[in-house]
C-alpha cells in the first residue's frame, strides 16, 4: 500500500477557473498544497489565449473550462484530467476526443450535494411548519402563536416522501432522511431498481411517486427529454396540501401551471430555482402564502465552494503518484452532452 | 405472552381535559376506542363540580388536571392512573397521596418531543442558511442571489453542536443529527455522563459546551435552580457567528442580554419562546435580522395533540388489562413539585 | 439546573449482592466512588441477618434481594431505593408495601441488553453464514473452500425478521439492524402498535410473524401466560430454512418440538437457553448440524456485570441529590408478580 | 427524464463467464430479461475460438474475461463493454487499447461487499463472546455456563475499530458499525483524508490504526507495494487481546509471525484467507485456541453471485439505451496492472 513518489519536474497545471474565481474554490491552504506539488499556470487574469498555448503542450491538467476542440486536445499531450469546477458540461469541449486521448473528464457536482440536501430539508421543514411565514408575521405584528398558526402543521417523521432525480443531490438528501422512518418512492428513469432498492428506498413511476407524496423533492437535473416533466397534469396528480421543495431544476417544472394551482391553495411549494434570475419583480410568486421563496441558494455557499478546491488538490495529488482520482466524478461519455442544465451567472 | 380480559362492567375514565380540549386530543377513532372500552364521564363542559364528585368513588383513571386534594385523593378508591394531557404538572394536586396510594401519575411531554426536535432542526437550518431572511426578501424585491447573500451560510454537516437539556426534547432531537455527522457536547445536571456516551453524545461541562458550540440547541426545563442560567456571561462564551437555537424554556435565558448580543451581531438566533407571549408589538427583537422569530410553535401541532389522545387510550387499554403504562411517562415524585414552567394559554 | 448538595451524614447503603458478588459488579472504581458518597455496610459475608437488621432503619438503600416482607419494609423507615442486581425480580419482597411507602424497586435488567443484543446478531450471522460449522470443520481437516459450503448461506441485508418480546433486548437488537435494511415484524402482546410503529418496526400477530420471517429472534420473557408460545403448531409456520435465534427464555419453546423438526433439517437453530442447564451429556441437541448451540452466554459478560454496578452508583448519587434514578429501570407494579424467569445459577 | 429505445436489431452480447459458471451469476429471470434485449452467444460450452472469432466484430458487449489483445479489440469495432464476473482483473486483456477505444472495462467487485461486510461482522462477534469456541465445546461436552467462559468476552460497542483498505469492502462494512458507536479510524493511503471524514471515520496512519484498535478489520486488495504490510513488527504494534478479523488478503500478511503470536496468546484471529489453500491438513493453524478458522467462504455466496448477473443486466440494459452503467464498477485505468489478487479456483 505504498508508492513511489517521482523526484522529477512537478507536473504543470493550468488553472483558469472562470466563471468560478480561484479565491472562492481555493482556500490558501489548499493554493499552497498545489502550489507545492505543481507548477500552477494562473490564467485567471490572463488577458488573452497567448499564456493558455504557450504550456498547453505540457500540461497535467486543466482546471476549468476553456475552448477545448480537437486540435488544442491533440496538442496537449500530457494531459491526463480535465476539470469543471463550475457544476455543469458545456459543449466547448470535444469530450470524445478527450476520452479517446485518456484524458480524465472530472467534474465537481458532488461538491454541492450537502449543501442543497440541507438547504432542501431546510426548505421541507419550513413548508412543513410554516417558520418563514410566522417570521415575517413576528415582523409586522401579525404572528399567531402556538396552536393558532399551526393547523395544517404536519410532521416529517414517517410521512410519504418523493424524490424525482436520485443523483448525487437526491441521494445526499435521502441520507438525512434517515432518522425520520418515512416511506420514500424514488423516480429516477436513469437507474434500475435495485440501485434505490439497496438505499432502502423504493423504486416508483413518476405518476405513483406524484400519488402518494406528502413530501416531493425535485432533484431532477435538466435534460433534453424531461423539459416541463412537471406540467399542469402531473401536478394535478399530488394529493391535495402536498409540500413540494423544488431546487433543481427549472427546466423540469411548468411554473404557469404550478403558480395557478399554489394561487388556488392546492399544495405548498418552496422553490429555489426560477426559469428566469433575478425573477421578475412584479412576478405574481413574489405575493403567495404558504410559499416559501429563495433565490437560488441551495448550492452555493462558502464550504460547498472551498470543498471543490480541495477535491481539486486531492484528486491531482493522487493522479501525480499514478492513482485514480476519487474525489471528483467522472463526467459519463454517455451524458455529457446530454444535460441542458444554464450555467450561473 | 396472552392475558385475560374480563367481562365485567367497563372501568370509569373522568374526562376533564381542560385547559385541553377533548377534540383537538382525541381524534373521532380514539374517542371511540375509549368510548368502546371505558365508560366515559365527559366532564369538559360540566357547570360545576357535582358530576366530578359522583362519579370521582368509580373512577379508574382520570384525563386531565382538576384539584385533587389528600380528601379527593382518598375518595377515589378505585383510582389507578391520573393522566396529566397538557404537558406540565403543576401544584394542585397532591402528588405525595397519589403515588403512596398506588396511582399512576402520568404526563404527555413526550407527545411534543418529535414536533419540537422538527422544528428545531428547521430553526437550525434557516439559521445556518438565512432561508427566512431571503423568503422576506424576495417579497420585497431586495433578495440577493446565489453567493452573494450567503458569505456566512454554514453546513450543519460535521459542526459542533451543544445541547443544554437532554430530557424528552434533547434526545429526539440528537437523533435527528445522526447523519450529519456531528460532536454533539451535551449539559445535563440531572444526568451521569453513561446516559449520555450511550447515545453517542459527549457530557460536557456548560462552560465546555457554550465555548465549543456553533450550534447551540437549548432544551432546559425551567426549575427553581436554573433561571438565567445562560446570562450575558454565559452567552459570551459562545464563539462568534454562533447558532442559538432557544425553544424551551424562556426562563433560563437572560433577554436583555442576549438581545444586545443579537443587536451587536455576536452570533445568530432562532427564538421561539418568550418572557411574555404575545411579545409586546414594540419589542426590539421584532426588528432584528439574522434572526428567526417565532411565535412558540415549536411542539403544538395536530399530530403532537393527537398523539396524546392516542397515548391516553392505549396506556389505558394496557391498564385495563393489568398490563403497567408503556406511552405516557410516569411522573418523577423527586421532580414534580420542582418545574418552574407555566401553562401555555 | 444546579442543586444543593447536603453536608449531612452519608446516607447508609446496604450491600448483600447474592447471588451477584459485590466485585463481579462493582469495578474498583465503581466501589471507590459508592463509598466516597454514602456509609456502605457490606453484607456479603455477613453470617447471618444481625448486621443486616442492625442498619435496617438507617438505610436509604438496599443493594440485592434479601428477604423483604412487610414487617421488614415497615422497619425500613428511611429506605428510598431497593436495587435489583440480579436481573430478575422473585417473590421474597412484599413490593406492594414497597411502592407504597415510596420505596424506588428498581432493576438492572437494561445491563445485558447490549451484550444480548451483540451476542444475538452473531449467532444470526453464524447462522446465516456457517461460521461455527466450519470452524469445526476446519479443525478436523473437513472444511470446503469458497462456495462450496455456502449453498445454503444467505444475507441478513433486506432480509424479513422477526422480533418476538420488544423489551429491553428485543429494542437494543432492533438497533443493530438499522444498516440492514431489513423488513422487521415484532409481536409483543403488552405493548400497542404504536411503541412498535415509532421505531420503524412492524406490529404484527404471532401468526404472522412466524409465516414471514426468514429470521426469528425469540427476545420473551417468562410469564405464566407464555409457556410454550413456540410449540410445535407454531414453528410449523415458520418458512423452510427459516433460522431461529433462542436467547431468551427456554420456558416459551417446546423444545422436543424443536428437536424433531431440526433433526428434520425444517430450519436452523442458535440456542442460548436450555430448559435445564447445563445441558444433559447425551441431550441429542449436541449432535445437530445446521444449528449452533450456545450455554447460555448472552448476556452475562465483564462488561454487562460492570455496567450493574455503575449503574447503581449513577443512580444512588442521583437520588441522595434528590433527583430520580435515570440508569436503573423501576419496576412495574403490574408486572413484578408475573415473572416466571429463573435465577441463574 | 425519458429515453428512446431503438427497434433495431437486438445487440450482441458474447457470454463466455469462465471461470464463473453462466448458471451460478444468472438466475433464470436475469438471463430471460438478457435474452429479451439482447442477442447472447453462449460460449460456454465452446470447444474452441471459433464462435467467438464469428461475432467478436458484432460485439457490442463481452461478459467474461477472454484472451483480448489489441488485434482482437480492433476487430471488435461494435464493443462498448468488457464485463469481468470473476472479480479481479488480470493482464490477459489489453486494458490500454480497451479505453483508447472507449470500451467500458467494467468490474463486479461490489457483488461479493454485503457478503463479506456481514461475514466479517460474524466473525468479529464471534472473536468478540466465543461462539464458535463453545459451539465446539458443547458438542464434545465441555462447554462452560454463562460466566465461566465469558471472562474475555467483549463489546463491540464503543469499542476502537481499526480498518486496513477503503475500498468497496470496506465501506460497505463501516456502515454496518453505524450502531454500535465505535470509534473508527481508517487506513488507506490511495485516498486522500476528506473521504474518510466524510464517512465519520477517522483518517490514520498505520502504525497509529494498529496501536489503538481493539478490532482491526483487514480489507487490503493485494498490491505490488503492500505485501507482508502486516508482518512481525507491524503485529506487535497491537493491543494485548486485540481481535484481527482477516477477511482480505493474505498476501498483506505474514503468516509465521501471526502464528508466532497467536501461539503465544498475545491476540485473537478470525481468519478467512490463507497463503495456500486448501490449507495443509497439518497447519499448526488448525489447533489454535481462541481463533476462528473459515475457509475462504467472506464472498462467494449465492445472493452475491446472482448479484452479478443481475448488475450485468441492468447495465448492459442501460448502455442499451446509450445511458451510462451504475452498478458495475469502471475498472481505474491507473490500477487495473497494479492487482496481485490470484483467481479463485
């Protein structure tokens, strides 16, 4: 269990993190680790490719997302990672030339998993006991206390949960279900049974899980083939005074039809994620009770920013003594140019 | 493992729930299962005293807190359990003669724990995560996104988590933490520190406990001994940027002094109990930000109400059969002459 | 939460362990700590009852069993708490007049319950896998390699239990399981369904668990009413293959049942519990295959026995506070007189 | 979240599972749902290359571990997946062209986890209270009652937990430890310290992993670097009467030595894996005192083997649907050369 560590030139990495900042993903403990093992090629305020060319040929790896066509793939004949630091695939990559070169596509989704699972149980508690409601009343004077305010208070403990999307966000998530006893249907049409079966959920169609949810997580990333998955008639499906926590991603929700039906009191939504940011500020959303409103905020805080340096820091130094990363994910060839999710801006 | 039940004429329950009401206790199939099983004297809206006293000779159990005097006490012949429905004990009725006679006296404060422990992990989380403060601001069109109003959100994964009050409340709550992977330091005077390595905690010292807390959950019963326990002294042991969770009780806590530490930003806090509820319109609290304010909500829902309908109907049951209380906690006759609590109104 | 702790004379404990011996109990620690605290009269080898009726008056606690009946209890005038040590309550104490001259009766039955519950798991996973069997084998050069011996092994992941008795062991085992994901059906006719329902367990009937359970674990007490549960009708429900963990008691099996359908290779078998130990040397339970056979090991390890007197210790201390006992288990009015368990030898 | 599945023709997969046997991975259902979606060449019974050569260039999957240089790989032009049943991977296979090529190399090693966690959890119970030892002495007659053979039994509970080797093995038996509250450090210098922390482990050295556990758990894959890391000094570094379960792999041990102290009484050993195997019939091994002996037998049951099949089929069902595989594991293509497992014969 042990490995040799090469006394040659330290391996050089490109870091040109945009739109990720290098002094939000990198704490200066782990800018010093990498700076130790590396020779690191700061292209943050590069003003033009010319930096970027001259040490593509030598490149261990690139960190962030630059133009990556065939032709600079082909030139860079050291790389062995290419790293997103941002959360999401863009198409400015030959990611097929990439895989065939041996280069490691990694991604840092996973950085933000806890995070959003807590922000969400966060978001599901508030709907649940109505605490950012009452908050605001305390504020103007108009708070009802104990049992006045809580009639359609209801408990997590052993309630009926769905999760649509059971990827790194929805699988973080489920783990802190874990002391509740709730009963969770997982719709994931990417995953055989027996992955949710061995979490202890329980692997349902989207119209069983939208049936049967006290409780609906939507954890969905934004695809091609699932725009507007939850449209007017898969909503209508949800028993009535359900609470949903939508906070990936908007693509997946048709906010008309759920803004009509949160007007009309059929359910509770908290919602952290809106088809267009900033939302409009005469958006009708902005005036509904029992409604929890966020503005985009699950994922992005400073731990969740600082782990995606350190996985970055991690992963080279394991992949410079000839180890696989494991910290980042591997981007799947299959998917990579499937998601449809918009880069935060 | 079977019993006999027997057929004689049904045993006499005294139904006098107040400052309770039958109906929000008891659902319309609990009241039937009492009703079917016990012959039930509802006393809830008797005028005066005369049905109480007629049928106080027969009574096998009493629901509820009416006097009950050594003349009372010794009346009721038949008497084997007194069931306190409303969550504290208090002193009329005389505890001493009750236990020496063989009565079981009964209380529901368990009832609330899973409500409370709820609420208190989503206190927790818009503390950590500012969720109230931008769903307030979203409806001012002020709200910031993404990073930009999150520079001091904190993940409760892997924190350091005090707990001051390990009793009913305390316990259901730590198990809630359990997938977060946290230290939870845990003060309780009233405990050996075996009860509390059991369930994974660490006994601290309070001292010990506020220091190292960034997130701090107070549970304390209010007793003769700990009024004000947390002090401006206390509170300024905490580290800065603390999370004050404060649900139970307002007693052990200084206001005036933790108000000028909210005021100076030294950490955060989510309230729900006060020294006078309703809080006086003018308060400074109600302006305060990064803090939560709620309106003591934290236990009293439909489903903590219900569930001590449903613990009375069964521990009788159980009763009926021979069989000792299994729902209901069995008041300590060291401690029921000591809570300082008062009755919520 | 303070108290006042009193400069008055040591409050007096009488210790007479039998048949537990006062150092199989008591760590030095523990015996150091109780004599700091109170004037301990060590009765263990005492010659006869002078010393014992000398104290009698003074005591504010009993540590044992001895004889108690209502003269002695009344002689008792400053007696607080009588401490089981044993595990079993017999009926040479009038524990009426106990309870009601305010006298504590309590018990240590919750010390094994972690040992029980470990030992339990290992003889289920024993079971479940052949470990014993080929450790036998091994030792006479008969063993078969990877698969060839594990035709029949099977996980206890997502496996159906069954639970019979849900008290202290049945709970400390449940918890065990909890990485398992198993589906538990529990039986116990002095508890409703709820107490079950809230741990994430299944109340079911008798019947019912036996039809469903791939692995039964037999956690009853004796009473009067039990004696032979598992007769012969009964293990006919279990399933084919079905394996049995018998750690508590031997008077609810009918064990030449048991014998009949082992040697007929019906189902698998751990037994801890004999209905007389030690076992006779031509009892054809020692030939069996397929079955691990145990005398009686359970519960009654260094640890269980320490925890008896820590235990004891925590909870005297307690009480001379004036708190109530938090580590001990008062015993049941109801059920003190039920008990048909035998002292262990 | 929706897919489109093709109507063309049903791809290929060639199945030739040697040294698996086709009927030990497939249960009758997997293989109908493989035959359903894909067209499956049986090569199992093939007596020579010859049907193999016929539709290597139609393959779009192989299941087993045939002979593949990077002639056959180039002439396999429709390959998308090598799938490895057996659980290691040997040179026999081009691995570099494979990924150039972009084949999935994928691997079943997680199939034999659940198995060997609850195997190693037995095993580790049994070291801990005797089972074995006293299942073998009740059948000769000699077996000891309740506390006369229980004298250094032990509790998991809270105990020190030392784990040699973090991969599949190992996690999946950390999560079975979840209620026992033990203290857990970890060795495995291939991962960086954050993925241990994250699992509530603790990151450790070795010398500082041996030094305080009271179990060590040993799931090391055999490596070029780490044979013999548990050798005469690193024993030593033990706790007297610690337990080692040793359920993987023998060659990071050095046998003598641990004969030499278990000998001499200095620990306990649960052992599964052994230098040669069988093992001889006259290995001092086989009369060992508190140690448990288990040929071999951590993995290769029959839940684990139909494992396999059924995460080949799902996977394969997937990278039908062009989605990428979730339950087999991507072979590293840094450490598929740095195995030294031999196969299991």
């Amino acid at each position: 269990m042990t490995d040799s560590t090469s006394a040659s030139p330290k391996p050089v990495v490109l870091l040109r993190p945009a739109p990720q900042k290098r002094d939000r993903i990198f704490t200066p403990e782990a800018l010093a680790r990498l700076d130790a093992a590396f020779t690191v090629i700061d292209l943050e305020d590069a003003p033009d490719d010319a930096l970027f060319e001259e040490h593509l040929q030598d490149a261990f790896a690139i960190v962030g997302q630059p133009d990556l066509d065939a032709d600079r793939l082909t030139r860079a004949t050291s790389l062995k990672a290419l790293i997103n630091v941002e959360g999401n695939f863009f198409p400015n990559v030959d990611y097929g030339t990439a895989f065939a070169r041996g280069v490691r596509v990694l991604g840092c989704g996973s950085a933000y998993s806890q995070a959003v699972a807590e922000f969400s149980l966060g978001l599901a508690l508030d709907l649940a006991r109505g605490i950012s409601g009452q908050d605001g009343a305390m504020r103007d004077g108009s708070e009802k206390y104990v049992s006045e305010s809580a009639g359609d208070a209801i408990l997590l403990h052993r309630a009926a949960v769905g999760i649509l999307g059971y990827g790194n966000l929805g699988r973080s998530f489920h783990r802190l279900l874990q002391p509740f006893h709730t009963t969770v249907r997982i719709y994931d049409p990417w995953l055989p049974p027996a992955v949710i079966q061995e979490t202890g959920g329980i692997p349902a169609g989207l119209e069983e899980t939208l049936r049967s949810s006290q409780f609906l997580f939507v954890f969905a990333t934004a695809t091609a083939d699932n725009a507007h998955l939850l449209d007017g008639t898969a909503l209508d499906l949800l028993p009535d005074g359900a609470r949903i926590i939508l906070v990936s991603r908007a693509a997946v929700v048709d906010y008309d039809a759920l803004l009509e039906r949160l007007q009309q009191g059929r359910f509770l939504a908290a919602i952290d994620v809106w088809p267009t940011e900033p939302l409009p500020k005469d958006s009708p959303f902005r005036g509904l009770a029992n409604t929890v409103l966020s503005p985009h905020r699950a994922g992005g805080i400073p731990q969740a920013f600082h782990s995606i340096g350190d996985m970055v820091v991690d992963d080279l130094t394991l992949m410079a003594r000839g180890l696989p990363p494991v910290r980042l994910q591997a981007a799947a060839p299959e998917l990579v140019g499937r998601y449809r999710n918009k880069p935060v801006t």
